[in-house]
C-alpha cells in the first residue's frame, strides 16, 4: 500500500469535487486513495497531468463507453499497483453522482514498441498496438487505469492496466 493513504470519507471527497457538470471529477477506492480526475485537451490523447495526486482521462477511452484513467507511475499511477482484484472504485462526477466498480483483471505488458508492439508479461502473447487497445478499452461500462511499469532504468518498459467493472 502507498504511503500516503487517503483518510478521507466518500462523502468529504465527493463534495470537494462539486461543480455542477456531469464530467468525471475523482476516483475513490476505499482505503487506499481518492485521486481528483482532469480531462485531456481536445485531440491531445498523449497528455498525461503533471500534477500530484491527479489522474487524466484518456478522452478515446470515452468514445467505447470505457472511463480511461491515466497516471505517471511517479505520481498518481503508483496508487494503481495497490488495487487487487475485488476492490472497490467509485468514479464521481462534477455533480455529485457516482458510479461503483470492482477491479475484475489486472495487466502487465512490456512495450517492445510503444507504437506497435507489446508482450503480454503473463502469457507471453504479443499485440499489437491495436489489439491492445481494444483488449483494455473496448467494452461497457468500465473502468481502465493505466500506468507505466519503470524496469532497468526505463520510466516506459512497460505497460500496467487494471480494470474495473460495474459492481
């Protein structure tokens, strides 16, 4: 578990995010962290926030009916390698609502190239760029962390997803 545990409530976080819009604000998973959420710029699906405790939603995740969160593993993508099968995640937006998931899979891949090939670190199958995509953000109500994984000094040697479906 990271160190710095969120010790705050569901309902303390959900309303720190209230600003009336129906746009993606925060993701909290019960005792583990509560993460404010930020929207790409338009036709800028490479932007990943800079900023601590902030993940990114990937905007052509959207587009598959997929919430897309993404983080440097440096920042907030480090609380992605605590979730664990089962866990709960609660996706609130601007308007106080909110949708409840559970993590259902979690996935590791090594970016042989980042731009058209990845080796599937479990079963040793390789994707193309392509087919990994659909793999983590194609479904239905769902939820896609995404992080790096950092080995032999590469910040980008790989690639971490869990994912999140509806509770």
């Amino acid at each position: 578990v990271s160190q710095s545990r969120y010790i705050v409530s569901e309902e303390d976080f959900i309303k720190t995010l209230y600003d009336g819009s129906v746009l993606v604000r925060g993701v909290y998973v019960p005792e583990l962290f509560a993460l404010k959420v930020i929207q790409q710029p338009e036709d800028q699906y490479y932007f990943v926030s800079e900023q601590a405790e902030t993940a990114t939603q990937f905007s052509l995740a959207e587009d598959f009916g997929v919430v897309g969160l993404l983080a440097h593993n440096f920042l907030a993508g480090k609380h992605f390698y605590d979730l664990e099968i089962n866990d709960l995640v609660i996706i609130v937006f601007g308007n106080g609502g909110y949708i409840t998931y559970r993590v259902s899979r979690i996935d590791q891949f090594q970016a042989v190239n980042p731009y058209t090939n990845y080796v599937d670190l479990t079963s040793g199958i390789s994707l193309g760029v392509d087919k990994l995509f659909r793999r983590e953000y194609v479904g239905e109500n769902q939820v896609t962390f995404q992080t790096c994984i950092e080995k032999y000094g590469d910040p980008y040697w790989g690639r971490y997803f869990v994912i999140a479906t509806l509770d």
